[in-house]
C-alpha cells in the first residue's frame, strides 16, 4: 500500500529541481554577460582625477580607524584571557 502525504503531487519534486538549475544557469549567463562588459578593467586602486584622490583619503581614514579598533579590541581580548583564565 502507497501511502502519499496530503497537498504534494507526485512528480512536483522534478519541476522543483528543474526551475532550480534553469534559475541557476540562468543567474550565471547574466554574470557571466554583465562582467564583460567595457574595455578596460576598472580598479578602486588607480587614482586618476581630483574625485579619486579624495575618496582615496577616505580610504586611508577608515582604514587607519579600522585598524586602531581592531587592536583596541584585540588587546582587550588577550587581556581578559591572561587576566581571567582558570589555573
């Protein structure tokens, strides 16, 4: 005796699955289409004009910020490791 769990057609299993690897294949054409788009590579990196050199201080700023509260944070890590561990 077939036993089948109410609301589920047999079969709706595939076409689930299929419309998953259409979608996937799909997303990866349109990425693969829109990543080759332009003649030259673009960079955040290459600083050319007035704008670029400004964002580039930005950079630098958050950079320098994010490092200052990394250390801060790791520092008080090691601290409370060292200064509560079991002995």
């Amino acid at each position: 005796m077939v036993r089948r769990l109410s609301g589920r057609r047999s079969g709706s299993g595939q076409r689930n699955n299929l419309s998953r690897v259409l979608f996937f294949v799909t997303m990866t054409m349109m990425t693969l289409l829109l990543t080759a788009c332009g003649d030259a590579p673009q960079s955040t990196l290459i600083r050319k004009g007035d704008a670029a050199a400004r964002i580039w201080d930005v950079y630098g700023f958050l950079w320098i910020g994010a490092a200052v509260v990394f250390f801060l944070v790791e520092g008080l890590l090691v601290y409370t490791i060292i200064r509560y561990r079991r002995v």
